[in-house]
C-alpha cells in the first residue's frame, strides 16, 4: 500500500536526507535507490535516526528493512506520521 | 620453544548455568536461556528478552566488603575462574606463580557501574561519585582482582575486541603458554551488559531481534544480548601429564586478522582468511575438522557471510562438518561470548558430543552450513570456534581432544 506523501513531508525527508548523507539538496530525489545515493546498512540506520528526530516518530526495525529508495522512505515516515495519535485537546 | 597447550579447567557463568556442568546440561537438553530481560523498566525499548545470568547471586560469592569494588562483570569473571582453578587443582612454585598469565576479554568492562554513576550525575544531580567508580569500571578489573586472589605475578592484560574479546584473549594466552612466555595461565572473558543505557544503544544499532535469536534459519530477525563469563585454565600439556591432572582437552591453533572492509558488515573473506589462519597455526588441513562452533549471531548479515566462508574453507568436505550456533542457547555475550562457546566446544570434544542449535524455523538458502540442531555424536577431528566482531575484527580458535 503506498501512501500519498505530502509534499511538506517529502521535502523534510529529502533535506534530512540530504544532511545525513552530506550530499547536495538536489542530488536527494524521491525516485533516487540507496544504491544510487550510496547509503549502506550503516547510513541507513543514522538515517533513520535522524527522520525519527524529524518527525517526532519510531520506525519500527521490521518495516525499516523493507525499504530500498527515497520514495519507499518518504511514504513510510507519512504512514507513522498518519498514525500518530492527535495531540490532546 | 613450542610446547603443546592443555586446557585442565573450566568454569562458566551464564543464562542457562552458573557452573560448567550446569551449562552442558542445558547445552544437552537444548535448553534456551533468553527470556524477558527484569531488573529495570524496559518499557520504550523496541526489544524485550536477553540471556541474563538470572541465578547469579554475588553474595553467595563475595562478602559485603570485597564487592564494593567489584562490577558484575568482574564478579562473573571471578566465580568462573574459581571454579576452572578449582579443577585445575594447580600447584604453583613461587617462580611459577612469579609468570603465571591472566588474559582476559571484555567488550564493555564495568558498564554497570558506569550507567549507575553517570545516571545519578546526569539524571539526579548528585554532586559526586563514589571512589570506587574508576577501579569498578576499568575493562581489566576483573584480571586485576584475580591477580590480588590468587597472587600471579605474570604477564597479564585484557583484550577488548568487541564481540571477539574472549577469542583473542585466549588465543594469547594459549600462544604465551605455547612459546615459554608463561607456565601457566587463566584465560576468558565476562561481560555485563545489561544496562539501560547500553540497551538503548543496542536498540538505535537495530540488530536485536524482538523475540529470539536464529541462527542460519530463514526468518532469523537479529542477536539477543546475554551476560555471562568462561574462564580456561591453560597449561602445556607434558606439565599437565606429569602432574597427572586431567587433560579436556587441547588448543591446537589460533588464528586472528582484521576485514579492513566495513565498520558493521561482516566480510566473508575476512573471516574465511581468518579461519585459514587459524588452521595453519594449528597445521591442520580443513578435512580435520569435525565440528565448528559458528560466530552464528543470528543477524542477517553476519550468518549468511560465515556460511559463504565455511563453505569456502571447508569447500566440498563441509558435508562431513557439524556447525553448532550456542548463542542461540546462551545469548550473545559480546565479550564473553568466544570463552562461553570454548567451554561448550571443549566439553564437546571431552563428551564427544554436538549440542543442538536451538529455536531454528526453517533452511535459508543463503546459509547453506551443515547446522546441528539436534544432540548428535562428535562426527570426527578437532573443532573451530569462531568469533568475528564488529569492527571486522576476527579471532578463531582451534580445539582438540
């Protein structure tokens, strides 16, 4: 199921990307792979660290090791965020 | 000078015993030790269960004052080497005593004390520590306590090689033994590591499985941590002989080398290069191998890159290999995880006997290993035990009857 990715959230996770990786902004696009980008087990992981700083979120292990490219990534953290549950009133 | 080396102790501490005997007989009867971690909150840690050395209780080992400055892991390394020298029954002269060696291997050290003491400062705002943090959390506290017990005045130090600490410890330990550099020595490993801090390290690294620990099985979801300690008695073997202590068994080679390949990604020709080293160190072919005690970690890298070297070292005789994965048993115990394995592979060889590798679902094509995983005769030969730690650093040991 692909969930359709804000482009608010699109653009956070491609910039944290972008940091994490030191890369430019502009080389960091969503139909990018990780192998394109060269981000190995060990970038994946930071990387993950980083976007649940981001967004406030957990990714869970199970669901991080299914993901292969940017796009996958970015619709991933849109789901977590979706599930969040509402601040109270 | 090169002397044959014999093992005439043992002893272990871990989750499925705290002595050797204890420890085989849950080895036998396949008896898992990873269960729900206790001993502090784990709620907001993805995972739940380790292999804690549950029964372990310092005050039926040490009195109130000798534990003040003594971490977990320097307990756990004390009451393994009690009972190894206990066996050993050794009877040191002044000049022996005067060389006697004590390699030990941690990953950690006081990790335990460390948490605590930083907490309290951090988190409590306590103005200060108390004095025995330093000396509780040196990684060579343990060898340091035994040196003051038993009076050895030799070459003694400890290795800290993450997940290969124990290995590469008693290899040195065996090498000193087999080059005249000592008469005697106490080699091993201990490891505390269940801290909240270091399990929470554990958890951002994302190799820790949710439930258990699966070695070369297909649905194999990552390590689970354990404690524990194995401590080994070496000495060459005419000493042993004519002494008439019993001999359980022998080290025959050891073999150690870096991947210089990937901080976390194992290399399967780092640790096929490794195993070769260790087999001529030993100056044993391959087809003299019967049993290999695998680094079997369970993770999804490490178990497919040991399968690719076993099948590249052992080539077309692995038919006539057991591989044996305990740390499905007993945990991954970091830095005493190579001393518990030795224990497990020397009463191996003395029983002639393969425990089982435990909580296997089913073959993963990409681990294609003659895995153990019932109680089966010893096949043939002598035994590898491997160990290949993060930071690509591999150490493999090499037993015989």
């Amino acid at each position: 199921m692909s969930e359709s990715v804000s482009p608010e959230v699109l653009t956070r996770v491609l910039r944290t990307l972008a940091e994490t990786q030191k890369l430019p902004f502009e080389q960091v696009t969503p139909e990018a792979t990780f192998e394109q980008l060269n981000i190995d087990s060990l970038d994946g992981i930071n990387i993950l660290f980083a976007l649940e700083n981001e967004f406030d979120i957990n990714i869970p292990d199970e669901s991080a090791r299914l993901v292969r490219n940017v796009r996958q990534l970015a619709e991933g953290v849109q789901k977590l965020i979706n599930e969040k549950p509402a601040p109270a009133a | 000078m090169t002397r044959r080396v014999a093992v005439t102790g043992i002893g272990c501490v871990s989750a499925i015993g705290n002595t050797a005997p204890a420890f085989w007989a849950s080895c036998l009867a396949g008896q898992c030790g990873i269960a729900q971690i206790r001993g502090f909150d784990m709620t907001g840690i993805r995972f739940q269960n380790g292999a804690q050395a549950r029964d372990f209780d310092p005050s039926k080992h040490f009195d109130d004052k000798q534990l003040i400055p003594l971490d977990r892991f320097a307990q756990l390394a004390i009451v393994a080497a009690r009972e190894a020298l206990a066996q050993a029954q050794l009877e040191l002269t002044d000049e022996e005593r005067a060389r006697a060696a004590i390699v030990t291997g941690s990953c950690y050290g006081g990790k335990t004390s460390e948490d605590a003491a930083f907490a309290s400062l951090y988190r409590d705002s306590q103005p200060r520590l108390h004095p025995m943090t330093i000396p509780r959390l040196m990684a060579n506290a343990g060898a340091s306590a035994l040196t003051l017990e038993l009076g050895w005045q030799g070459p003694v130090w400890t290795v800290s090689t993450a997940c290969s600490s124990a290995n590469h410890a008693i290899g040195q330990a065996y090498w000193l033994v087999r080059h005249g550099l000592a008469d005697v020595a106490l080699t091993g490993g201990s490891e505390a590591p269940f801290t909240y801090g270091s399990l929470k390290a554990w958890e951002a690294l994302r190799v820790v499985s949710p439930d258990t620990c699966r070695p070369f099985s297909k649905g194999r979801a990552g390590m689970v941590l354990g404690e524990g300690a194995g401590m080994l008695v070496l000495e060459p073997l005419d000493r042993a002989r004519a002494r008439g202590a019993t001999v359980i068994a022998e080290i025959a080679g050891f073999g150690m080398g870096a991947d210089a390949h990937h901080l976390t990604q194992p290399s399967a020709a780092g640790a096929a290069r490794t195993l070769r080293l260790a087999l001529a160190d030993a100056n044993l072919p391959p087809q003299a191998i019967g049993v290999a005690n695998a680094h079997g970690t369970g993770t999804a890298a490490n178990d497919v890159t040991e399968s690719a070297a076993i099948r590249d070292v052992f080539g077309a005789n692995r038919n006539n290999l057991l591989v044996t994965a305990t740390k499905s048993l007993h945990g991954h115990a970091l830095g005493a995880s190579g001393a518990l394995e030795a224990v497990a592979t020397i009463l191996g060889l003395q029983n002639q006997c393969v425990v089982p590798t435990v909580n296997f679902q089913e073959p993963d094509p990409d681990c294609d290993v003659p895995l153990c995983l019932e109680q089966k005769p010893w096949p043939h030969g002598a035994a590898v035990s491997n160990s290949f730690a993060f930071g690509g650093l591999n150490a493999v040991l090499v037993f015989q009857r």
